[in-house]
C-alpha cells in the first residue's frame, strides 16, 4: 500500500510541475523504498520496535 501511494505522489508531484511522469514515479518510488530500508535496517541495529 506504502509503495502504491509513492506512485500515486509521484504521478501527482510530475503532474504539478509539468514533469514526465514515469521517470518522477520511478524516482520517488525508488528512493522512498530506500528511505524505508533504511529506517528499518537503524530500527534494527537499536533495537527499535514499532
């Protein structure tokens, strides 16, 4: 569902700013799947439960 919602922001942000659409959708999904890997792996490594 997260990753849904990444494509939806990032049809919706090319949209907005005039942008090509595939290549602002990819971006965003892309580095929020990297933003939450890396939430995930320092959640990890202290020990941090949610």
């Amino acid at each position: 569902m997260t990753v849904l919602a990444l494509v939806v922001l990032g049809a919706l942000g090319a949209y907005a700013g005039g942008a090509p659409k595939g290549p602002a959708m990819l971006r965003v999904v892309v580095w929020g799947i990297f933003a939450m890997a890396v939430s995930a792996l320092l959640g990890r490594l202290f020990g941090v439960v949610v």
